[in-house]
C-alpha cells in the first residue's frame, strides 16, 4: 500500500478535503491520511510515498523530518532541501535572467546587528550605501518587505528617503527588499500544481482579505496564455511542485510580484468554492501521479531547471 500524506496546522478545509478527495477514487493500493509521527530516526522510512507540506516553513522540526523522509525516498511536495535555500529575492534574480518582468529590486542589509556580530562583521559592506543611485533606480514611491516570507507582514510602502529610513528602523534584523513600485491595472494569482497544471485567478490585494478573489476584471486569451507561460517558466526553473505566482499588469505587461509561495492559501473561505475545488482535485490527482511513479529508496523530489542545469554545468538560459 503507498500512502500519501499531508502535513498541515492550523487550517482545516483543504486538508481534509484532499485526503477525501483521494480516498474517494478508491485507487487500488494508494490511501490518503494526515501524516503521524511519533518518532524521527535518523535513516529510516517515514513509511509515506508521498507527503504534502504545508506548514514546515513554520516549524523546523517538521522541515529536518521531511528532509529525512526525502533522503529515504519519499516524495515531497515542495522539495524541502530546495525551499530552505531559497527566497524572494532570489527569485527577483532568476526571473532576470528567463525573461520574466520583475519589479526594480535591490537588497538591503538589516537595520540591527544580528545576534554574535559586531560592526567588524561587516567590514566588507560600505557605509553609507550607495543611497543615490539606489533610490535613483527604484524611484518612488516604492515598497519595502522582507527578502523572504509572506503573508503580507512587514510590508511598507514607502513615499521618500526618509520615509524609508524611519521605516527600515522598524525592521529590526530583518533583511528587507526595496521594490519598485508596479501601478496595476489588473492582478492576478496563479496556481500553479506539478508544474504543468495552472489556474489563474483574478485577484484584487486592494480589496479586504475576504473579498480579494472577487475582482471585477477577466483576461482575455492573449493574456491567459501570455500569463500561463509566464507562471509555467517560473516554476520550471524554481522547481516547486505546489506554489503560487502573483502577476500584476501594467499596460499589458504582466510582472512577476511574488512566486515564492509553496504553501498557498488554499482555503475554502478564503479562495471561494470554484478556485477550492480545483485546488483539491487537481492536488490529489497529482499526488496520486506522484505515488504511482514513486521508488522505494531514490530520490523522488522534484528538482529545478536551476539546479539542475547548475549540477550539468549548463548556462542557465
């Protein structure tokens, strides 16, 4: 029997409703069940084909358990070696070079010490920046959020020089973002499951949370396929599984705002019944794929065309 199972918190909608939906196909020789655990030994099967992930990003002991399950060949869905490396911020970088339009982006370094340094720690970072042509290039007004996260914390727009420096000192030691502003006159949020399955949903992040699905603007074809290619390149390259791609358009354009969202809301109160439904069929359809190809003991994660043109030693594009 292979089993796939699904890691989660708090959230309950779609969880159960995956592990249903499975089940209810009455697959010969696959099932479906939360993942239990009451031991982690270093080596051993974790006794699941297939995992879904949905909330190791919050808890580490669930990500160093997942990445024991992977080494023994269980499937997870996203890869948690690939998740641990990256961040926006990278991802800002990779969408640079697969032709992807992204906002202007730039780093910034944490406005406290991190804990264990000095000042001498940073003897290779120039003090002041380089204020002039960052802000030179980014323009304003312009956004500032974490290089890496989500859920919309610690966001701040941001209307002037000192309008981010008296916000940037509320960051603590986070390592923040700078990010050109994108007027937009249409949004949209795109899953994307499996990297060959997309839907993309208007999306208005203007609206309070609970009405953001209901948008009062479509795309039209050209820009349904123009965004499908778009969401499928990114995912090609990041390699997730299961993740989410923001596009915003400006006269036509669509830019990537966030795709760093291997754990997307997929809740029935927040997404709507239409977009829940497809969630959870095309998920488990998915992750019964992944069962039936699984074997024992290889590595069944899904890896990037990043990483996997880097190990080849290909260019990247």
């Amino acid at each position: 029997m292979k089993k796939i199972g699904i890691l989660f918190g708090q959230e309950r909608s779609f969880p159960e409703a995956f592990i249903e939906r499975i089940n209810s196909k009455n697959i010969d020789g696959i099932t479906a069940e939360p993942v239990h655990i009451n031991k982690v030994m270093q080596g051993e099967s974790s006794g699941y084909s297939v995992i879904i992930d949905r909330i190791s990003q919050d808890i580490p002991f669930y990500r160093a358990f997942l990445k024991n399950a992977a080494l023994c060949g269980t499937a997870v869905i996203n890869n948690p070696f690939w998740w641990s490396a990256d961040e926006k911020f990278f991802n800002n970088c990779l969408a640079t070079k697969i032709e992807v339009p992204v906002p202007k982006t730039v780093i910034l370094p944490s406005k406290s010490l991190p804990a264990d340094t000095s000042d001498q720690s940073f003897s290779n970072l120039a003090y002041p920046l380089d204020w002039e042509s960052i802000f030179s290039y980014i323009g304003f007004p312009a956004y500032m959020k974490p290089h890496a996260g989500g859920g919309w914390k610690n966001v701040y727009k941001v209307t002037d020089p000192q309008d981010l420096f008296n916000k940037h000192g509320e960051t603590g030691e986070l390592i923040m973002m700078l990010q050109e502003e994108i007027v937009f006159d249409e949004y949209y949020r795109c899953y994307c499951i499996g990297g060959k399955y997309v839907r993309i949903m208007p999306y208005e992040p203007r609206n309070p949370h609970h009405l953001r699905y209901a948008a009062g603007f479509k795309p039209d074809n050209k820009r349904l396929e123009l965004m499908t290619d778009i969401v499928l390149r990114i995912n090609k390259y990041l390699g997730y599984d299961f993740n989410t791609v923001e596009l915003a358009l400006r006269d036509g354009v669509p830019y990537a705002i966030d795709f760093c969202n291997p754990a997307p809301d997929a809740e029935l109160s927040s997404v709507g019944k239409e977009n829940f439904d497809w969630v959870v069929e095309t998920a488990a359809n998915y992750a019964i794929e992944k069962a039936q190809a699984h074997e024992d003991e290889k590595d069944n994660l899904t890896w990037g065309e990043y990483v996997r043109r880097s190990a080849d030693g290909k260019k990247l594009y």
